[in-house]
C-alpha cells in the first residue's frame, strides 16, 4: 500500500477498528501524523497541534485496532499502550510482526513474493 493510499484508506475507516490493516499501512498512516502534528506545531502553536491531534485520534486508534486484527489479536489490546513503557514496547513490537494467515478477522492480504 502506498503513503496516499494508506491516508485515504484510514481516514475513509476513521471510525472502524473491523477488518484487518497491512503493516504498510498502518506505518505509512503513522508518519504521516506525525509529519502533520509537526508541522502544526511549527505553524500553529500548541493550540493547533492539539487540535490535530484531536483530529488524529479516531483514525490512529482504528487502524492500530485493524493492524492488531492483522496479526489476529484483538483491537482490545490497544489499551496496553496505558502501561508506561511496557505497553508501548509491546505495542511496537505486535505493530511489526508480518502479516497473518486468515484469521477470525478476515482474509489477509496477499504476501509479497520472496526478494521482491
């Protein structure tokens, strides 16, 4: 999935944590909220990063609920992240595990063929 494509995909799913999000997707999304809260920041001030991150927090809370559907754990597990330091280095490291087989959540998507 390409950086405009995962944009479009999770503001289009702002809301649902159902269905599953690729790796790519969930990363790309990801940096691209945080080029967006800098640059708030940078031009507006806290008050415009806070607005931002406002905005961001349904999107960014499904589409790590997806992401974690992708590996076949629940969207629930996102609560973790509230343990200091632990939840957040457990997080990360579901967030990079590849992509699941199908699971309860649906079909995954097609792995990339070997060395490409």
């Amino acid at each position: 999935m390409t950086f405009g494509e995962s944009i479009a995909t999770c503001f289009k799913k702002y809301a649902t944590v159902e269905g599953r999000a690729s790796r790519s997707e969930y990363w790309w999304f990801l940096l691209f909220s945080m080029l967006i809260q800098v640059a708030a920041r940078i031009v507006g001030g806290e008050l415009a990063a806070g607005v931002v991150a406002l905005v961001m927090l349904l999107p960014g809370v499904g589409v790590g609920g997806r992401r974690l559907h992708d590996i076949g754990r629940s969207a629930w597990w996102l609560l973790i992240g509230f343990l200091p330091l632990i939840g957040l280095i457990v997080l990360i490291y579901w967030f990079v595990q590849p992509s699941g087989g199908a699971n309860k959540y649906g079909e995954g998507a097609a792995a990339p063929a070997a060395g490409s």
